[in-house]
C-alpha cells in the first residue's frame, strides 16, 4: 500500500443532529427544515442489532425504557478532500442526548486506541487492530458495531461531516473564543497556512497573540488539528470538545434566522443513518427536556502506550474505562450487569 497522505484533523458539529430545533421553536417553519435536510445524505445502518454489534441480551425490553432518556449518536470526522485514499476516522465521539439530567454528554474515543476487531495490514491475523482503522475497513456500519462491541453501548446512528463543514459553520456564527496558548500558534498556524494553500488564499488568517480572542473558521481548524503540543492526541481532543461545547452554545443562542443560514452552510457536508424525521423528533425532545448544559469525557483514561508488531497503540483497563463511560452516560441509571 502506497503511503498515506497526511490527513487533516477534523471536528465534528454535534448539534448537526439537533439543528432543526428551527422546525419546533418556529411552529410553521416545520416545510422549511425538511427542504434543508433534503441537503443531507442518507445512509442507513443495518436494522438488525446484531449486525451493528448491540447484544440484544443487555439491551432487553426491562431497561429500554430506562435507556430510552439517553440517546447515542456516533459522530465520525474524516478528511473528505482525498477520497481514493484510505480512510481513517480521525475523530469519534459518542454524542448522548440526555433528557433526563438535561445535558448533551461528549464522549471522545481517542483514534489509537486498541480495541478487539480483525487486524489487517500489519495486524493480519490477529484480533486486534487501532480504531480509527475501523472506517477504512468497513465505513460507519463497521465503527459503529466496533464501538458498540468494544464498550458495551447501544449507538444506533452515526453522523458524518468532512473537515471543511466545520470551518463553514464556525464563519456563519462570526466565529467562536477560545484561549490560544503560546505554544499552540507556531503549529497552528503551519496547519492554517496549509489549508490556505488548499483554497488558493494567497492570505493565509494567522494568529498573532496569545490569549482568548476570536477565531474564524480557519483558524478554529488549524486549532483543533493541533496534536503534538501537551499531550499529544489526548489535548487534541480536550480543544477537539472545547470547540464543540463554544459551537453548541453560541448556535443554540442565536434567532431562526441565523440558525437557518447555519444550517443551510452545514447540511451538504453531513451523512447520517437518521432520516429527515427522526431529526426533527430528535430536535424536539431536546427542546422540550430543555437540554442546554454541556459536558465532556474521553477514553481512554490513561495514558498507556504499547506496542504490537512494532506499531504504536493506546492500550487500556477494560473494566476501569468501561465503568467511567457508562457511569458518565448513565449516572444513577448506571447497570454494572451490561458490562459482565
């Protein structure tokens, strides 16, 4: 296999799924966000749970209704601009929308993570194999039955969106504040000159000062692809869910008009196994349960690096991490049996 071209790091807008709100807060708005959802690309998971890796014996008719205050939705990003390479998914949160406490839970799983799957490559013949290979293998089917073996969860519809989705909703809200660290502008800005050179910008945006300050799409781009700045993926992801917390709250507090623009700006650059429907039922019950508060998590837990054949993994305490995940999803509702 030729060399892999370097691959952008790419975000994901996790209230995609829930930005046709604009259909429940404006009444008679409902035609309009399905036009705009007609912009979506559909692409259905397979019905059967089995076949997206649920086991039916822990997820049973007696705690369905229990679970059914916590919705998860996959959210995969990948780097679009070169499709005949091999795909990786460079991003992967599990997205709960949860009714009962009133939050939108952020579940980062860090893509160098070993988790059990069929190895390929320099993982042939063995059962194991890092899980951002997943989307490469087999697309969304196969990261969202992957994620659901490897952590006991019951995901049953992803959301995909390509890097350049991001940087088009971050300029239709006129940008987002984050606090850039010294350190984290020379990277930055090497990530937002390339982009620039991409889109033929002779005028690259580059971020002169430290400090919290307002980013452009851009800029917010070349943020979250830092990597090699702290600790590693593990602060990618941290600015990664920061990002998405920023976007979230200044999205959910701007009027119709201005939730519309983004949603016309975002919807092309989105694939989803959820139909036109099932989104606005999904906008709906966030509106009606109120949920507005953020929070964050990321697996693994530790910091523990190994090696298989020579190549660089994540390795990671089942138990400990399964429990921290489904105790974050779930709180009080948490069930100790799903995980024996």
């Amino acid at each position: 296999m030729r060399k892999l071209k370097k691959r952008t790091k790419v975000i994901l807008i996790v209230f995609i799924t829930l930005i046709s709100l604009v259909a429940i807060a404006a009444g008679g708005m409902y035609y309009v966000a399905m036009k705009q959802l007609d912009k979506v690309k559909y692409s259905p998971l397979p019905k059967d749970k089995k076949e997206i890796g649920i086991d039916e014996n822990i997820y049973t008719e007696e705690n369905e209704g229990i679970k059914g205050n916590y919705i998860n939705i996959l959210l995969i990003g990948i780097d679009a601009r070169h499709p005949e390479d091999f795909a990786r998914c460079d991003t992967m949160i599990v997205a709960t929308i949860d009714k009962k406490h009133k939050k939108l839970k952020l579940s980062s799983i860090m893509r160098d993570m070993v988790v059990t799957m069929e190895g390929r490559g320099t993982m042939e013949g063995l059962n194991t194999d890092r899980i951002n290979q997943s989307y490469g293998y087999g697309g969304a089917p196969l990261t969202t039955k992957v994620i659901n073996e490897n952590f006991k969860t019951n995901v049953q519809d992803f959301v995909k969106i390509d890097f350049s989705g991001m940087e088009k909703v971050v300029d239709a809200i006129g940008g987002i504040e984050i606090d850039v660290k010294e350190a984290e502008i020379p990277v930055m800005n090497n990530y937002i000159r390339e982009l620039s050179r991409l889109q033929n910008d002779s005028t690259p945006p580059l971020v002169t000062k430290a400090g919290k300050q307002l980013l452009n799409g851009r800029q917010t781009l070349g943020y979250c692809r830092i990597r090699y700045v702290g600790n590693r993926d593990f602060d990618r992801t941290l600015r990664q869910r920061n990002v998405l917390t920023e976007i979230f709250s200044k999205v959910t507090s701007q009027d119709i008009t201005k939730i519309m623009e983004v949603t016309s700006e975002v919807l092309p650059y989105v694939e989803t196994s959820l139909e036109k429907k099932e989104i606005i039922s999904l906008a709906k019950e966030v509106a009606l349960n109120g949920v507005n508060k953020v929070e964050q998590f990321r697996l693994p837990l530790e910091d523990n690096v190994i090696y298989i054949r020579n190549e660089y993994f994540l390795g990671w305490d089942r138990q400990k991490n399964l429990e921290a995940l489904h105790k974050f999803i779930y709180e009080e509702d948490y069930d100790e049996n799903v995980l024996n």
